[in-house]
C-alpha cells in the first residue's frame, strides 16, 4: 500500500493536467493546485512545469475549471461543518 497522496481533483486537456491537492490546516481544509504539461524525450514520458505559448489558453481553461471545483468543494465543506 502506498503512502502517497491521492488528488481531491484532476483536469486534463491533452499534455496538460491540472491537479486539486486537499489540505488541512489549524484554520481547517483548503485545496492547492498543481499545473503539468507532459512531453516525450526519447522513448520516455516527462513532466515540466514549464508552458509555452499554445499552451497557454488551453491552461486557463483547466485553471478555470479548478477553480469552480474548488469554490464549489469549500462551499460544500462549509454547509457540513
């Protein structure tokens, strides 16, 4: 069994991903966000967060997305605690 952490929430659009993290804190749950695109180098897949031009609207829509996800989720949370 793995202890790595599972995401609240993933988005994807092609090479890119954009992941929801769920935290907690003295103060209670808050999300954070990672963005990635992903490419091939040789025969093997990587990982950059590094965006080029016609990267970039495709992101903020994924950014979009996460972002009513996670409003959406903290407003949720609030009507159960």
């Amino acid at each position: 069994m793995s202890d790595k952490a599972k995401p609240a929430q993933k988005f994807r659009n092609r090479n890119l991903t954009v992941t929801i993290w769920s935290n907690t804190s003295a103060n209670g749950l808050f999300y954070t966000l990672t963005a990635r695109r992903s490419y091939k180098q040789n025969e093997q897949w990587k990982e950059s967060d590094s965006f080029g031009e016609d990267d970039l609207l495709p992101l903020g829509k994924l950014l979009d997305q996460a972002h009513s996800w996670m409003v959406e989720a903290a407003a949720a949370e609030r009507k159960v605690a």
